[in-house]
C-alpha cells in the first residue's frame, strides 16, 4: 500500500485489488497516536459522572430518575452538536475544531466540580456537552485528511478503541480520587488532562495531506444532498441501536453494582474497566476487518449485535456476579466491535470535503440515544427494577442488527443511491 493513497481517491472497491498489510505512514501514526490519547482524555471526562453519580446523588437529594436526567442533559447537548460539528470542521478546518472543543470541555469539566445545586449540575453537563459535540466529526475529519482510503478504518479503528480504554482508565483515577477527596476533585484532575492534550495536539499535530487541502479548497457543496439521502440515515439509526445499548451499559453499570449488588465504588470501577478493555480490543480488531472487507455491515455488524442482544438479555438473568461479569463483558466488546464497520462505507466512499459532515450526521444517531436511553433506564429502575432497564437495552441490539441488513454493503453501492452534488 504506498503512503500517497490519497483519501479523495476513488473508492477502495475501484482501487487495484491487490491489498498487502494495512499500513500507516508516519504523519497518520502520529495523528492516530494524538487522536487515541485526546479521545481517552473525551472519555475520561464524560465518564467520571457516571462513577461519581450515587454520591452527587446523596449529596443533592436526587433520585435515579433525576440521575438520570443529569445524564441526558450531557447527551442532549452532544448529540445536537454532532452536525454543527462536522459542518464547522469542513468550514474551518479539523484542527481548529479540535482544538476548540478539547478547551470549552476541559473547562465546564472543572466546572462541574463547582456545582452547587441540581439544576446547576445540569445546566453545566449541557454546555460540556456542547464542548465534545463538535469534537467526534472533527477528528473522523483529521483522519480522514491524514490517511489513505484503504487505511482508513484501521486507523479509525485504533482511534475509536480509545472510547473502550478510557473507560477502562476513568474508574482507576477517578474511583480513589472520590474515595479519597470527594466527587468533586475529581472534575478538576481530569480537567487538567484535558488541558494537557490541548497542548499536545496544538503542537504536534501533522497537516493534512496536500491533495486533501486542493479538494478543501475547491469548495463545500453537497452537504445538504448528503442529509437528504435516505440510505445515509440507515447508518444513522444502526448507531441509534448502537448507542442505546452502548450508552445504557456505560451509564447506569457503575450504580447498579454499587446499590443493587453491594459493591464498593473501588470494586465497581474495576468490574466496569473489565468490559471496556474487552470493548477496545474488540474495537481495534473490527477497525481492521472493515479495512479487510471493505464494509459490509451484514457481515461484520448483523452478527455481533444479535451476540450482543442475546447477551445482555442473559445477563438480566445471571444470579452471580461472575456469571454478570462475564455477560457484560461479552455484551461490550460485541456491541463495541460493530462502531466503526458502521461509518465504514460511507467514510470510505465520501470525499474529504464532506467527511466532517457525515461522521457528525451519522455520529448524531449514537447521541441521540444517549439522550433517551439514561434517563429512560433511570425511570424503569425506580419504576420497576433495573432488570427491566437492561433489558430494554437488547431492542437497541435488534435495531441495528436489522438495518445492518438493509444498509449499503460497499462503496460502490452507496455511490449508487447518493445524488450528483454528493459524488461529484
């Protein structure tokens, strides 16, 4: 593969069919390398609530349903940006926005650990919100300006895991700093890992590769035709599947373990870093399998959501908690491992100019579940049990699953039902 593989090539399905290993020059390692360590950072920051969340829960006087609410506040803000995010990536380039979302949400995560009131807290995780929203389709956009379309999804893939182990890394700092100083010290200290990596990713950064900069350059149309496409919200509503199951895990586990299975928060945080580093693997192995078969939901994504639904559908059963480790561990990576074969195709079909706003489009899809599926998982906790919660998560599983079926299976089919001004 010859590191001059531009991204605004035509597709890979088009390309010589001879493909060796996957293989990255240096500027897309070290940008792969920056965007891993900046990603964790995103995730470090989002997941310290959900840690921290029983005890802001004591301290407020809130019940899960309210907890919950905090929850989707986060998401509501996130998910309406996903959008705006990858328009001002493709208006104003990736690393300007980049940059700009790693410092709006390293300061309203310190400032979370100011709150004084309920409303206050969700008033504060609604503007952090806002800060990480722009940040996904901005760097699926710095990706994609840095690698070839054949590397693409490896790299992406590698980036993406970096969700799973910053959740494997959030319970090991912020379970003793809570246990320790508080909830509130540790907003601040991850806050500060945020504000490190901003430094990082100013300086080091690489630029994009020249011919990603001359079609940049040569103007923005089609994102309007893009958002009209019909078979571009298939891949929207399998991260909507996605997102349910991914989020409702990621949210309310950490509580569950501590109030229904009597764990302390230490001992939660490492049983919920289990599944995220089963997630990451599974993440980085499915990067290189949509690399391999060049997409192909119904191959890589139709089976492992229905691994996924079956599992957490088992997992409402288990009586011991090995038996719920060991489920909730298969549920994560199979559901993690269909993330990025989801923005395969398109990321592989679309040009440059128009990456930004599809990854924001279809990123959209994963938020928007992430606003129902907390504070939807709270009301059925307090309502009913959370048995019935985690249970609701496997109709998110089924979804996906389906529309996996239905979706594009390559570029040259996506290409088929995109209109002229998407194409061109």
């Amino acid at each position: 593969m010859s590191a001059t593989d531009s991204p605004t090539d035509a597709p890979a399905e088009q390309s010589a069919p001879t493909e060796g290993r996957v293989r990255l020059d240096r500027a897309a390692k070290t940008t792969v390398g920056l965007l891993f360590l900046a990603w964790i950072v995103d995730y470090i920051d989002r997941l310290v609530i959900n840690l921290a969340l029983p005890h802001i829960g004591t301290e407020f006087g809130i019940d899960r349903t309210q907890q919950g609410m905090v929850l989707s506040a986060f998401f509501l803000a996130y998910a309406a940006c996903q959008i705006p995010g990858g328009l001002l990536a493709d208006r104003f380039g990736s690393k300007r926005i980049l940059l700009w979302a790693m410092l709006i949400w390293s300061v309203f995560t310190a400032l979370t650990g100011t709150a004084w009131s309920f409303a206050a807290l969700v008033v504060i995780r609604v503007l952090f919100g806002a800060g990480q929203g722009i940040f996904p389709a901005a760097a699926m956009k710095a990706v994609a300006e840095r690698t070839g379309s054949r590397e693409r999804m490896t790299a992406s893939g590698w980036i993406s895991s970096s969700n799973s182990f910053g959740a494997v890394v959030a319970p090991l700092i912020a379970g003793p700093v809570i246990a320790l100083w508080g909830w509130r010290m540790s907003f601040y200290a991850v806050a500060g890992l945020g504000v490190a990596t901003f430094v990082l990713v100013q300086l080091l950064l690489p630029p994009a590769r020249p011919t990603a900069r001359t079609e940049a350059a040569g103007g923005g149309g089609g994102t309007r035709a893009l958002l009209a496409t019909p078979a571009m919200w298939l891949y929207v509503g399998m991260l909507f599947g996605y997102g349910m199951l991914a989020w409702g895990l990621n949210s309310w586990v950490p509580s569950y373990l501590q109030t229904e299975r009597g764990l302390s928060l230490e001992s939660s945080g490492l049983l919920t870093a289990l599944p995220a580093l089963f997630g990451g693997l599974a993440m980085i192995a499915s990067g290189w399998c949509a690399d391999r078969l060049k997409g192909r939901p119904a191959v890589l994504v139709a089976p492992s959501m229905t691994v996924a639904g079956v599992a957490v559908l088992a997992m409402t059963q288990a009586e011991g908690l090995v038996a719920f480790e060991t489920l909730l561990c298969l549920a994560f990576a199979a559901c993690t491992f269909c993330f990025t074969p989801i923005f395969a195709v398109p990321l592989r079909t679309l040009s440059t100019r128009l990456s930004g706003a599809a990854s924001g489009m279809i990123n959209f899809g994963g938020q928007s579940a992430g606003i129902l599926v907390p504070m939807l998982m709270g009301y059925l906790a307090d309502a009913y049990s959370f048995t019935v919660a985690f249970a609701v998560l496997a109709l998110g599983a089924a979804l996906t699953a389906c529309l996996a079926l239905l979706a594009p299976q390559t570029s040259e089919t996506l290409r088929s039902r995109l209109g002229p001004a998407v194409r061109d």
